[in-house]
C-alpha cells in the first residue's frame, strides 16, 4: 500500500494556556478531496496553518510520501508543494493582479530582469482556467471578497500544488461562482492532487469529498468515507449534541412599515430600488454576489451615498450619507467584511462589542469600566462568544467568534430596524442556529430584519419575504409561501421577470 | 466540470484598469513634474536671470545629494519602514571621508568612493538587523541610531574641522566640474535613481519590497523573506547616505561632525511630496528625486520671488499637506471606480 500523500500524526499545537490542537491526525490522498469540519474554535485553522508553515506543531509529525517533513516557515510549504487559499484573502493591495498571483515567482528573461508579458499570459491562462475575465492589471484594492477569492484561487492554481489546502474558500461566493470553484477543485483532484477542503456547506461538502474528517475543541473525532455519514450523523459529532433545528423561524405579527426606500439610485450600481419593512418581518435580499446588494444597505446605512431616491424610517425621511443619523433613529449594520468593517481587531472583546454604545455606557464622558464589562459579559453569553477572557483584543478569537462579537455589537443597541449582510457567513452549525434563533426572535420582538444572504437555504428558511436584486435592481419579491430554490435562482440569474 | 473545460481564451483585453492605473502613475509622477516646472516657469517670468545656465547648474548641484537620499528613503518608505539616521550617517561619511585624506593625501579617489560606500553600508547594516531581528519599529531604531552615529561622529572630530585645504584638488574638482554643462555630483544622482528605479520595477526582490510594504502579514504567507528584504532595504539606505556623505565632501570641501544634521526631514518631506505613500506598497524613485528638485528649488526660487525667508518653511509644509491630500482624493476616487466596476464579466 502506498503511503499518503501528506499525513499529520499526533500532531498538538497550544497558544499559552489554550489548546488549539492535541493529538490530532490527518491523511491525505493524492486524488482525493478530503472535507474537514468542525464548529468555530475547533482548530480547523490552526490545522491550515501548520500545513502552510506558519505555525510549528508543539508535538507530533508530518509527513510526504511517507518522508518526514518539517515546515520552517510558508516557503517551506510552498517548496513542498503545499498550496493554502486561506479563510480571508491575504492579496497586495497596491499591486497589480498579475503581481499579486506571481510574486516572488515572476517569470523571469534575460538578467534575472521580470518578463512582464510573459507574466500577464500565463495569469490570463489560469483565469481562463477558471472560466472569468479578470482585469490583469489593476490593482488588488477594491476587489471584492469573491473576487480576490478568485485571484486566491489562481494564485494556488499557479503552483502546480501537490497538496492544496482550502480553508472556506466558498464563503463569500456565490451559486455560479462555488460551481466553479468546484470545477477548479475537481480537476485538480484529477490531476492526482490531494485536496483538503474545509467548509461549513454541507451541500458542498457532500458533493465534492471523499472523506470527510471531524474535529471539535482540537480533538480527531473522526475520518470516513463520504458514504458512510449522513449530514444529522455530522453534525452531532461536530457539535458533540443535538441541534433542534438550523431554521428556527417563528411567525410574528406583522404591524406597521417601519422602513420604506423609494427610488433608490446610484448611477452604475444600483437603480429604483423600493420596498418596504415592516416591524416583525425578516425580510431577505438574495442575489448573485455583485448584484449590488451591500451596495444598497450601505447607501442606506448611509455609508454611501445615493443619487436619487429616499429613505424613510418610520415615516421620516433620512438624511443621506449619514450613518450617525440612521444610528439615532434605531438603523443598525452588520457589515458583511467583519475584519475590515466591523471591528477593531486591536481593541478587546468588550471594548468591540459595547462601541457603538460608549456614550451610553459612560458618566460625564467618561466611560465605566463596569458597566461596559457586565454589558459584555452578558453579550457574550446570550452569543456564546469563545474568548479565554474579554480583554483579550479581537483578532485572537477564530473568525467565528468575531462574528458573534460583530453581531453582539449592534444588538446590544436594541435596533429597530437590523440590517444584516451575509451574518453567518465562515460560522458553524451550532451558532448558526443561534444566529437564526436571535433574528427570529428579534422579528417577533417587533424589529423590521433586512437579511443579506447569499446561502439559499437560509434565505428560504428565515425569511418572511424574500426581494431579489440582479444587476443592480430588484427584479422579484417573493412571499415565504411561494418561494422555493427554483424561482430564488430564476430571479437572481436575471432568466424571470419575477414575481412582481 | 465544464466550467474549466470550456473556458475559451478572451481576445486581449485592453483593460480599463490598468489604463487606470497608469494614469495614476502619471498623475502622481507628472503632477510633481508639473509643479516643478511650473514654479520654474513662474520664477522665470519674475526674474529671467533664474534660468541662467548658473542658476540651472547650482538648483542641479543642491539637488543632488538630497535627491541620492531621497532614493535610499524611498526604498526603505516603500517597505512601510523609515530611516531617520541618515543624516547622521551622511555626517559619519562625510567626515571619514576628510579624514582618510588627512591621513593618507595621495589616497585615489574611487578607494575613497568605496569607504564611504561601505561605511554608510554598516551603518544600514546595524539599523536593519535591528529592525529586521529584533522586530523592532523602525521610526524608534533610527531615531536612536540617528543619535548614536552623531554620537560617535562628535566623539570622533572632537571639534576638529577639516578645510578645503586638507583634500587633494582633484577630489574637490568633483563637486564642481560639469560634463556638458550638467554638475559630475548629479550625475551620480542620476544613475542612482536609474539604477534604483530599475531595480525596483524589473526585479523580484524589488517587487517584494512593495508587496512587502502593501501587507506584511500576507507577504510572511507568501514565503516573502520579509526580513532579509527589510535589512536590505535599510542597508541600500545606509549605503547611498555613505555615497551621499562623500559626495557632500566633495561639494563643500569644509566638514565637521555637524554634515547633515537635520537632513533626515527634508527627506522624508521630498519622498512624500514625490509621491510615495508614507505607509508603504507604492510610489516611486522617480517621483521622490523630483521631490527633491522641488523642494530644492523652492529654496531657491521663493527669494527669487521676493517672498520672506520666514515664509519659506511655511511653504515647503504646505506642499506636504497638498501632497497627502492629493494623494488621499486620488484614492477615495480610485477605490469608489474600482469598486463600482464588477472586474470580471
């Protein structure tokens, strides 16, 4: 019997007192896709991390082809062969996206001089691989998450990797853009490359894995054959109990509109955009990723501005491009980019989660300590934030973790109308469920929801009414009764009218 | 999977954004250029005499060893570092420079050339394994070494001056002979921006100082030896302040341990006036030497003009803060094009 490609055995890593990994093993096999999962915190990237060579394992041993392998540092891994598309993309903003996927690799011509030309051909191939148009040459800044995932995606195509690690490379794309992501995937697979791909989508993980491997709180729980499990078998071993239900979604009474927007335009983003929101409803806004849908919460928001229309909250209209003033009368966002927009990775878990309240929570402007703890602590416990304690400073938990803490920042405002993008995106089963519990019962508590989703699941399951945005305008509005995945993805993909 | 399989090759695109992007490059680059010419023009108009040969070759001649700084700043800005010691390097060369000839009158010139070279070189060399293996930031590092190599210069000279008088007159003929009316000095400073230019543009480790200075935590991902390229980053720093130490002997022929003192801000100042964002990832050589002309001519051209000397530092701040708020207009307009375009189809 061969030896696996890579395999990990009894491998641990702790950072101080917390045990990130203990005794964890992993094997991979060329021509294989292997599924990893496992609830925020689990260590899935840690993992990731000592397979690219950032993180040395305290214990345990890794090996190619039954050779011994140590990882001094990233460009060990990169020499090993082993490619890691990392969980938020990691690009040059001032560079060129050519630069970006080549650098350090350029092609070079005579004098060790970087061949340019050569350079933009071989990018242009592998977009073409992957089936889109890039812009070669502008630079990475402004990308948008998906498509710096695609430059990512490039960038692991372009090492001919022998192992290529994926750590939720899907959660920010969308249905045509996963598809191709697991084309991507497949040919590699094809092409004798071991594939560890780490997903919290089920669907995906199902369709696209061998095997799948199970870790909770830094622990092997399990590795089988895709056939042997089921998604409930999953997800109990992932979560280590039960999970009642992923869509808790309660009826509520509908009452009076509480956010109306009327002719929203912004010239080459978005145009005559209207609905309304009522207190007591979720309502999802579903699109393909680029349809311009964060685009318009943020002119909402007040983040952007807009050319035309308005935007009236509880009959008043809005002044434009103010977000304090949409704060005043109870608007809040939870931005979809958590580490760029929605916290200061620097500051503690406390001091994120009550900052949108600091005036509140102080005394002739100075801030309480106590009352801004207590209020933290309470947050964190109703969210089930995994923090070693809540001074440390954010960029410490898993990215799970942060989310909860971007959520627990503007919930604690007591919102009336909650704006939320994409907020279980690179979040586990269990908090998942947690997440959908809290906007279900925020509804029935009389909050107006605008719930951002690119997950069609989630947007069947929570939404009361479910609007449609294709190429900057709303082409549908679908009630809960009518909708299903069919008319969602007619819409999005701009094939229907709608159901207007 | 068909999506890979059937992809088909796209004509050559010519892309908006790099069309974007080098008008960028221009509007940064150009835009230095055309204040510059602008104020000669201007100061022409006023006093026709500013545009006398002379007069060319002295705003040349006072550029040069601003501008062979600038270049070393600019490379180690692009890291997201700075070097605050130079000054104090210059000093060190500067005077070693006097001294070798006080010591040994019949030494060569290139033999010379190549200890001042070598002695800003371990200059750069202490900062960067500081920086570099310490992970300390650089701004504290040479802030410190800023003081400690004055230190040892003042230590060294004891209030000795070197004059003129002490350096062989062909040495002292190098600061101001002209090869077709253009100063030697500035040919120096000319090559070095070339070169360094070059290097930074068509090589993989120059590249990897950008990408390094854009994000270094993506770059330690990356495999980007990230120190290696921050040490050497500060030793090029080093060295050209070294060149620049011997090239200022050679210009002012009378040294003492003050060479150079305080240069360090005026440098920084000509690196962001030229377009080099403070933070690292982008800008270039090119734009920091212009940076130096202008601040050099500004010097020169506001007495010109008739403007009060107090006046002077007023304006050379206001450049810097026309500069940055440049700079961040052109970035909020790029960033809300570059978002409002899907870039791929």
């Amino acid at each position: 019997m061969t030896p696996p490609l890579l395999a990990m055995t009894g491998v641990s890593k702790s950072f101080g007192a917390v045990a990130a990994l203990r005794d964890v093993q992993l094997e991979l096999l060329g021509g294989e896709v292997h599924g990893l999962v496992g609830e925020n915190g689990a260590g899935k990237s840690t993992l990731v991390k000592i397979l690219a060579g950032v993180y040395p394992p305290d214990a345990g041993t890794l090996s190619l082809d039954g050779e011994p392998l140590t990882l001094a540092d990233p460009a060990a891994a990169l020499a090993a062969g082993i490619a890691v598309i990392y969980q938020e993309p990691t690009l040059f903003p001032d560079l060129s996206v050519a630069e970006n996927i080549f650098i350090g690799r350029q092609p070079l011509r005579s004098l060790r001089r970087i061949d340019a030309a050569a350079m933009r051909s071989s990018a242009a191939r592998l977009f073409d691989r992957l089936g889109v148009h890039m812009d070669l040459d502008r630079p990475a800044r402004g990308l948008s998450i998906a498509d710096q995932q695609l430059v990512e995606i490039a960038k692991a195509l372009s090492f001919d990797a022998r192992v290529l690690v994926m750590d939720e490379p899907t959660a920010a794309l969308s249905g045509v853009e996963v598809e191709r992501l697991a084309g991507v995937v497949r040919s590699m697979r094809d092409a004798g490359a071991a594939v560890l791909f780490i997903s919290h989508r089920f669907d995906e993980i199902f369709a696209l894995c061998q095997r799948i491997t199970v870790l909770r709180d830094g622990r092997w729980i399990s590795s089988d054959p895709v056939g042997a499990l089921t998604v409930d078998l999953l997800v109990r071993r992932m979560v280590g109990r039960e999970v009642s239900s992923m869509y808790p979604k309660e009826a509520s009474t509908v009452r009076e509109a509480r956010l109306e927007v009327r002719g929203l335009r912004r010239q080459g983003v978005f145009s005559d955009v209207s609905f309304t929101i009522r207190s007591g409803e979720i309502v999802a806004l579903a699109g393909l990723v680029g349809a311009g849908r964060s685009e318009v919460v943020r002119a909402i928001f007040g983040i952007d501005g807009y050319d035309a229309g308005e935007v009236l909250v509880d009959g008043k209209r809005l002044p434009r491009g103010s977000a304090a003033a949409a704060i005043s009368v109870g608007l809040a966002l939870v931005p979809e980019d958590r580490r760029q927009q929605g916290l200061v990775m620097e500051l503690s878990v406390e001091r994120n989660a009550t900052l949108p309240r600091r005036w509140s929570l102080s005394r002739l402007g100075l801030l309480l300590w106590g009352a801004e703890r207590r209020s933290a602590r309470d947050w964190a416990n109703r969210l089930q934030v995994k923090a070693a304690r809540l001074s440390d400073p954010v960029w410490m938990l898993s990215g799970g973790n942060q989310q909860k803490v971007v959520l627990a920042k503007w919930l604690s405002t007591e919102p009336q109308v909650l704006i939320v993008d994409e907020p279980t995106r690179g979040i586990d089963v269990g908090t998942k469920a947690e997440v959908h519990r809290l906007l279900s019962r925020l509804a029935t508590d009389g909050v107006a929801v605008l719930m951002i989703s690119s997950e069609l699941p989630e947007v069947l399951g929570m939404a009361d009414r479910i609007l449609v945005m294709h190429e900057g305008r709303l082409v549908a509005d679908i009630a809960r009764s009518r909708a299903d995945e069919e008319s969602v993805m007619l819409a999005a993909t701009g094939q229907s009218g709608g159901a207007r | 999977m068909t999506a890979v399989d059937t992809a088909t090759a796209p004509a050559a695109r010519t892309s908006a954004g790099s069309r974007l992007a080098s008008r960028v490059f221009l509007i940064r680059e150009l835009g230095i250029l055309l204040a510059l010419l602008l104020l000669i023009a201007g100061t022409a108009l006023a006093n026709s005499r500013f545009l006398s040969a002379q007069s060319i070759k002295d705003l040349l001649l006072g550029s040069t060893i601003l501008a062979i700084l600038a270049v070393g700043q600019a490379i180690v800005v692009i890291t997201r570092n700075v070097d605050l010691s130079i000054g104090s390097v210059l000093g060190l060369s500067a005077f070693a420079t006097g001294s070798l000839f006080l010591a040994s009158p019949g030494l060569a010139i290139p033999v010379v050339l190549v200890v001042g070279l070598a002695l800003g070189a371990v200059c750069g060399a202490v900062n960067g394994a500081l920086i570099a293996a310490a992970r300390a930031p650089a701004l504290v590092v040479t802030l410190g070494t800023l003081y400690v190599f004055r230190g040892i210069g003042y230590s060294w000279a004891t209030g000795r001056q070197i004059n003129a008088a002490d350096m062989p007159v062909g040495f002292l003929r190098l600061g101001t002979e002209t090869v077709l009316g253009i100063p030697v000095l500035t040919l120096f400073a000319g090559v070095v921006v070339v070169l360094a230019g070059y290097y930074l543009r068509s090589y993989r480790s120059g590249r990897e100082l950008y990408a390094i200075g854009s994000d270094p935590a993506a770059a330690r991902l990356s495999g980007i030896p990230v120190g290696k390229r921050v040490f050497a980053a500060f030793v090029a720093s080093g060295t050209l302040a070294g060149l620049a130490g011997v090239l200022y002997a050679a210009r002012f022929g009378t040294l003492d341990a003050n060479a150079g003192l305080g240069a360090e801000l005026n440098v920084v100042a000509a690196v962001v006036v030229g377009g080099v964002a403070i933070f690292g990832g982008s800008g270039s050589v090119y734009g920091a030497a212009v940076g130096a002309v202008l601040l050099t001519t500004i010097g020169s051209a506001l007495p010109v003009l008739g403007v009060d000397p107090f006046w002077q530092r007023a304006a050379v701040g206001a450049l810097i803060l026309a500069a940055i708020g440049l700079d961040r207009a052109l970035a909020l307009r790029i960033g809300r094009r570059l978002r409002g375009r899907s870039s791929h189809g």
